[in-house]
C-alpha cells in the first residue's frame, strides 16, 4: 500500500487520519472506579476519527485520499475505506499493533472512549512530506487530533497553498502551539471551543478568534441544540434533528464528513449545515462509528 508515483491531479480532500479498530462494550452504566462489571455485549468495528471522516467525506460525495498508517491486524480498516469509495492509495504498512479504541456505550447511547495510538503514531515528517507533495494548492487537508506530525502536515499544506480544516479532537493543550493563520476551518464541539479560546459562550469564542486569526472560520456542534457556523463575513445557525439516540459515536465525524463535502461542492453554508445535521441525527440512531454513517441518498430523502 505504499504511495504510487506519479501525478494525483484530481485530488481535492486529503484526510490525512487515524484508523481504529473500535472494540465496543454495551454497558448498563459506564465502568466505575474500582469497579468490574459484565458487558451485555461486545463487537469490533471500523472506526477512529480519520476513517471514520473519510467514510462519511466519501458517502457524501467528495472525492476523498486517506492518508495513514495500518498496522498489525489492521487490513480490514484499508478495505472498509475502500469499499466505501475512499481512495487508499496514500496508506502505509507499518510493523506497528493498529491504533484502537475501547468503547463503552450506555443505554441512552452515550459513550465513553479510551484510545490507544499504536500505529496511527507512526506517521514521520518524511511521510508527510511525500504525501503532501502530492497535492495542490486549493485542495483541502483534513486533520484530527489522533496522529503523530500534525505541527508538520500543518506547515507543509500551508507551503502548498491547501486548505486545512482541523478537528481539533482529542484536545490536547499542544494543539494551541499550531499555526492556526494556516488554518482555514476549525470543526469543534462546545468543549473544544472554550479549550482553544478561553471563552465558553460560542459567540465569544468566535469573536476572539476572529480577532486573532481573521481568515477563519468556525463551525460549532451543539448536540441536541445543533450547530452554529461562523465565517468572516456570516453566522449561521442549525436546529439538529431529533432522532432516538442508539449510539452517538462518530456523530461529530459524520457531521464533519457531510459539512465539508458539500461546501467543497460550493453549496450554501445554510444547505451544508442542514445535510451534515441530518446526517449526524441518522448516525446517531445507529450502532457502530464507520457502519452508523449514512448515504449520501438516505440524508436527501430524509430531508426531502
Ligand atoms: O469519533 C469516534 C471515534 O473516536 C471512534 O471510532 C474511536 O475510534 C475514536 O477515535
């Protein structure tokens, strides 16, 4: 799976992203202090921030790369991409254990995850570097926060002229140290917001990083109470969708994948939060992360 040579003139998003083997435990209740409890089942699914962005960028219809590492008893994450329509031709084979999760998800659907980075931390700056050289200026980076090298893909896509839209997810307190004049689109939750700003109220939050950095612009999800999107010139708001939570996991990759297909397609950002709205309430109502995500097909029907 090593990169082939040669031009990728067509490339338009490259989502350079962590692949997870997802070992998932129904739980009445999340494991407490101490505590050893049963599971009332368990399974293991495709999953990880980055993939499962590529899913959701590729059911929506963008023309997605995956750039990545799989690692020892991963293989079945390079298919999953594939067979989604994800390109794979930007994956690495390391000696690494794959990257995975251990996910409990409750009754209501919520969840908790504890991660472990194995062969998603393999990435080096020469692999960034290769791939990248592959792209061009105006194409899209994607990025999260579950791989090594995110400083270097940062700078390498600002030399390129690409676009970087950062999921700044998990948060970690480096993060703050990235070039964010780099970054064109900053995806994050209510947490995430008030850890990278300071401020806890969305408006505030985006009112200082305007200031601060007046190319960006910024997308909010709110859970239940949807999303907000600001942009230099505009505020959009989205209600979200009602829909009966089975398993919120990979809800805000869904949102992700849906919102940045369709505004790469030059759609209405009024229309690019309504789709990927739609398609976070149809995931959640589904179990799994990768398998939760819809069709591009289904979220127009529904909102039809
Ligand atoms: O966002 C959901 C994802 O977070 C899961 O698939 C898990 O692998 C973790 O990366």
């Amino acid at each position: 799976m090593e990169i082939e040579s040669g031009e990728v003139s067509r490339m338009k998003i490259l989502n350079f992203g962590s692949l997870n083997l997802d070992y998932v435990y129904q739980v009445e209740h999340f494991v407490q202090p101490g505590e050893t409890l049963s599971a009332l089942s368990q399974c293991v699914n495709c999953g990880g921030k980055g993939l499962n962005q590529s899913v959701a960028l590729a059911k929506a219809g963008a023309k997605v790369y995956h750039a990545g590492c799989i690692g020892t008893g991963g293989e079945r994450l390079a298919r999953e991409l594939s067979e989604s329509g994800v390109d794979i031709s930007c994956l690495v084979t390391v000696e690494d254990i794959q990257g995975n999760a251990m996910i409990q998800v409750d009754r209501r659907g919520e969840n908790c995850i504890l991660l472990f980075g194995g062969s998603n931390r393999a990435i080096t700056p020469a692999m960034v570097k290769r791939v990248i050289s592959r792209f061009e200026q105006g194409d899209y980076l994607v990025l999260q926060n579950e791989v090594s090298c995110i400083p270097e893909m940062v700078a390498e896509a600002k030399e390129r002229g690409m676009k970087v839209v950062l999921n700044p997810s998990p948060f970690e307190v480096s993060l703050l140290n990235l070039d964010f004049d780099a970054i064109s689109w900053l995806l994050v939750n209510e947490v995430e917001a008030e850890q990278i700003s300071g401020q806890k109220d969305p408006d505030a939050a985006w009112q200082l990083l305007h200031e601060r950095y007046p190319v960006l612009s910024m997308v909010v999800t709110l859970g239940k109470e949807g999303a907000v999107c600001y942009t230099p010139e505009n505020k959009v708001r989205q209600e979200a969708y009602p829909s009966s939570a089975v398993d919120t996991t990979a809800a805000g990759d869904t949102f992700t994948g849906y919102f940045l297909t369709t505004l790469s397609q030059g759609m209405e950002l009024q229309e690019c939060m309504r789709r990927a709205s739609m398609a976070a309430s149809i995931s959640v109502s589904r179990a799994g992360a990768a398998a939760s995500i819809p069709k591009r097909q289904e979220v127009e029907e529904a909102l039809a």
